[in-house]
C-alpha cells in the first residue's frame, strides 16, 4: 500500500468520526406550558429566556415546597410553604411579629413586591433575592440531591445547578400562582349571577360610595400602588413604610395596595396585621380613617371627610361582596398543593 | 373609441393618484411630550409649582390618553393620522409613535385628550397593566380613566393631597394647536404641555375649595374645557 492510499484512509476515518452525532448529556427537554387566565387580565409578560415549561412550573413547585431550600442557611428548615399557605391564598395566616405578608398570587403582573416595595423587578429578579439573601441556598446540597440534577437538566438544559436557574424555576411557579376563577369572575363572564346583597355591596365597591375600586380595581383587585389609607396620623421612622425605601418624606405612611382576591382568606389585614376581620377593615373605612400629611386625597374627598358612612346594611353588603373575590378552585388545587 | 380609451387611461390616472397618496402615510413620527408649569421643567414629587387660584402644589402622578391625531392642511383639508389612544405616563417619560402620518406642511394639528367614545369601552384597548389601571367602572359609565392628576398643595389645614381625575365620554377635549409645521419621513415633534392650564384658562380651579374630581361631573367638565390650552407646539424636524 502506497502511503498515498494509507493518508486517504486515515482522512477517511477522520471523517467517519466527525459524522458521529454528539449526545449532549445536558439537553432540556421541555414542553410549553399554557397558563389560562380571563382575557380581561392584563397581558402576561414573560422573559424570552425562561418561558414557561411544564418541567420548569414543576420544579419551581418541588423547590417551594422544599425545606432543603433552606439547609444550612439563617431559616434552617423551612421552605416557602412553611409559611405560606394554599389555604390562605398563600399568605401567611399569622407572624412570630404579628405583621401580615402579602399572599403569594398573581405576583406576575406586579413589578414591586413586599409592603413597601423593597423589591422590584420581575419575578426572576425577586427570586434571585430570595435564593441568595432570604434563604442563602446552598447550592451544593441540590447538585447532591438524588432527584435536583435530573430535574435541572430537564427544565433548563444545564448540568449545573446555578443560583439564576433556581430564581428561574421558582419565577415560573410564582407565575403559575395565578388566581382568577372567583364568584366575580364568573358572574364578570355572565355564568354566575350574584345575590342581591354581593350585588349591593358590588356597586358601593365600585362607585364614589366606597371608593375601593380606585385601589382595588378589577381584575387584579389591585393596583400595585402605594398609598396612605389613614391608619395612622403619626409618622413612625421605625416603621418601614415606602419612604424607608423611596426616602421621600411624600411616601410616608405609605404601603402597597394588597390585591383583594381571596381576601376572605388572608387574615390578618394591612400591613401590621392590626385587623383581624374584614368587618374591621369596612369599620377602619367607615369612620376611623386619620388624617395625615400624605394621606390619599381619595380618602377625605368632599363629603367622605369623615369616612365612608354607610349603614350597617351597607357595610355587610361590601364584605358579601369582598367574599366573592374567593377563588376556592385555586385554594383546593391539588397541582399547587405540596408534591411531596 | 378614443373617448373610450382617454376616459379609461383618466380612470387609471386617479386610481395611480390615489394609491399613491395612501402610501404618503406610511412615515412614522414620534411625539415628546415636554412637561412644564409656566415654563418652568417639571421636577416631579416637590411642591414647588403654584396654580392660578395660588395654591403651592407638586406633580406626583399625571397619566392620560391623547388619540385621534389629525393633521390639517392649508386648504383645510384634514388627515387622520392614528386614531389609536395612546397611554401616556408622564414620571416614564413616554413617547408616542404614531405609525402612519402624513409628509408636508401643515397649519394645525389636532388631537384629542382622552379616548373617544367608540373606543371609550373596557376592554377595548389592549389589556395592558398600564390600561387596566385606568378603567373607569362600569357603574360609573364604564370606559377608562382620560387622565389622573395627582399630587400634594399646601393647603389651609397643611399639606394635603389632590385627584384630579377626569373621565366619560363628555369630558372628551378637542385639542388644536394653529402653528404652522412640516413633517417629513420618520420626523420627530415635541409638544408642550403647561401643567397649570389644567387648573385654569377658562376655569380656575382651587384645591382649597375642591381636591377632588372624580364623579363630580362640572368638575370634571371644567378642567375638560381647559385643556384645549394646555397644549404648544414645540418643535417639529
């Protein structure tokens, strides 16, 4: 064999073995997941670069329900869930502090999170925040884990397990936490009627009587605001309002709007957890606002100097209506319950 | 025979004619919107402004529609540009991008502050947080918000805050601002808007006597019919 002939079959060779098809051990293998939400909720904003998967909404729940999320870390043993609950709209029913927490629902349309707003961002912002200040993942305890690597590798395509990956999964659960199938979604989609006194209590909602709709405006019952409802008449500098965040002497006294879904369920209310019953929350509109510098004009307009002043029948007729703002299919979902 | 042929060969002249000037408006043109008070740069969130009735006051919120942007020309002839409602929040410094406009001169442009009727409908407009934080209940005649006005004066009592909020279909204002102005190809204009014209011109309004607008129809109406003056042109290419 002329050394020609042995040149052209080791070129051979070499080809052959280019040819091979490379396995990548770390390839995703995912399916979009379709979240369904009313075509009267504001469009849905999600990254390019972590779209909603059904492997990524998974493992974003197995990781929020998880306590190794917190191993080794200042909240040793506890997992998202531990405080928050599905039975409370996953809000947290009561604090070692006696302050309230917001609940953990349609956070995808918000930008600003946390009673005064210390967050901003997108959710996968947010998480990141949580996995490496509130909860300070180890992450070595999840490349270790029997089932995190797999699931990693599924979702995102990564043999790694990083700190952005985590923050992904868990802004994909977060947007999975979508609640809008209450009464008043059905009744908004012409399937449900209401009762005379939720219809009641619906339009004191809804007009100058009450006033809440400027705040608590549909469809998320929220505006994502920050504003001064009169709790208080003297500014506490201990207290972190939204000027601790924002420094302006304007935001005093100042949180952020909670949204009204499943409110029946998110006990304790505002922001120190002060009221217990949504019968106190009308009360507190009703006559105990208190005055104060950068109070919301809305709540001391002509002719509500002094509150709302509705009757007795009035004030049950909004918290009949507030009721309807529960979303039991949300609160009984076995897909957002705990997978362990 | 040859009548035939002229008045066919016209019939395609006009046609040619008119196709051409459809494609004229296909330019886009951007809209700054150039926040003042009597001259003075706006510098939100610090009651350093005062209004016609004198009351010290600071801007903390203005959020509003202009739509129906029409140019006119000097023959009087008029071309609607966009007739899209266009969602505009002054502290994010938005623009405007009106997609289709017309290449000339122009003695007047016109618009409309807030959304006109047929599409003054929740949910007709795109449901956008930023949209969905305007609507207007529909027990109080549905539709969204045209504007919300909002910040603190310093008041008899102390510092207090004010809502001017405006809103259904009859407090829709016509806006026209006659100075004369090009456009050409993926031009840019600034538009003025004196924040104090808000409050007066026809109509004064004092906070200390009202803070609050919303529901109050002649209210609303008056700051309406002040806001044809609120509006300069500023700069055009």
């Amino acid at each position: 064999m002329t050394r020609s002939v042995w040149f052209l079959l080791v070129l051979l060779a070499i080809s052959a073995s280019s040819c091979k098809e490379e396995v990548d051990e770390c390839e995703a293998n995912t399916h979009p997941y379709q979240l369904q939400f009313p075509d009267y909720f504001p469009i849905l904003e999600v990254p390019s670069d972590n779209p909603l998967t059904e492997e990524g909404v998974q493992l974003g729940r197995r990781l929020y329900y998880d306590p190794l999320l917190s191993t080794g870390g200042p909240r040793e043993g506890r997992s998202c869930s531990s405080c928050h609950f599905q039975s409370n709209s996953f809000s947290v029913p009561s604090t070692a502090s006696g302050s309230s927490v917001l609940p953990h629902v349609n956070l995808a349309w918000s930008r600003n999170f946390l009673w005064n707003g210390k967050l901003e961002g997108i959710l996968e912002d947010v998480m990141l925040f949580e996995v490496n200040d509130f909860f300070e993942v180890d992450f070595n305890l999840l490349k270790e884990d029997a089932v995190y690597p797999e699931l990693f590798r599924k979702a995102f395509g990564s043999c790694e397990i990083t700190d952005e990956l985590v923050a992904k999964a868990l802004a994909q659960w977060f947007r999975r936490l979508k609640s809008s199938n209450s009464k008043f979604d059905s009744y908004l989609k012409g399937e449900e009627q209401l009762t005379d006194s939720e219809l009641n209590g619906m339009t004191t909602f809804f007009t100058e009587k009450g006033d809440c709709f400027h705040c608590h405006g549909i469809p998320l019952m929220t505006n994502n605001e920050f504003h001064n409802i009169g709790l208080d008449s003297i500014y506490d500098p201990t207290v972190k309002d939204r000027s601790y965040i924002s420094g302006s002497p304007y935001d005093r006294l100042k949180f952020k709007t909670p949204t009204l879904r499943n409110v029946e369920l998110t006990s304790p209310y505002m922001h120190d957890g002060r009221f217990v019953t949504l019968e106190e929350v009308v009360e507190h509109y009703n006559s105990q606002v208190k005055r104060s510098m950068t109070i919301d004009p809305i709540m001391t307009k002509p002719g509500k100097e002094y509150g709302l002043q509705l009757t007795e029948e009035e004030k049950q007729n909004l918290v009949a209506f507030l009721k309807t703002l529960t979303d039991w299919e949300f609160v009984n979902d076995t897909s957002l319950s705990s997978p362990f | 025979m040859r009548k035939l042929a002229f008045v066919l060969l016209l019939a395609l002249n006009t046609v040619l004619l008119n196709s051409c000037k459809e494609e004229a408006l296909t330019y886009n043109l951007t809209i700054t919107p150039h926040y003042h008070v009597d001259g003075d740069e706006l510098m939100l969130d610090t009651i350093i402004y005062q209004n016609a009735a004198g009351n010290p006051y600071s801007v903390n919120k203005l959020r509003y529609y202009l739509s129906n942007f029409r140019f006119v020309k000097a023959d009087n002839s008029v071309v609607t540009a966009d007739g899209d409602a266009h969602f505009i929040d002054a502290r994010e410094g938005t623009i405007l991008n009106l997609p289709k406009v017309p290449v000339g001169s122009f003695k007047e442009l016109r618009f409309n502050f807030g959304i006109p009727q047929s599409q003054n409908v929740y949910g007709n407009l795109p449901n956008t947080s930023y949209n969905t934080g305007m609507v207007w209940p529909e027990q109080m005649g549905g539709g969204y918000h045209f504007m919300k006005f909002e910040g603190y004066f310093n008041s008899n009592q102390g510092v207090n805050g004010y809502a001017i909020h405006v809103g259904n279909n009859e407090c829709l204002a016509d806006v026209s601002i006659s100075t004369p102005f090009d456009i050409s190809e993926d031009g840019s204009m600034t538009i003025g808007f004196n924040l104090n014209e808000i409050m007066t011109g026809p109509n004064t309004f004092d906070m200390d006597s009202s803070n609050y607008t919303m529901g109050i129809m002649p209210a609303m109406l008056e700051i309406s019919a002040n806001i044809n003056n609120a509006f300069t042109l500023e700069q055009t290419p």
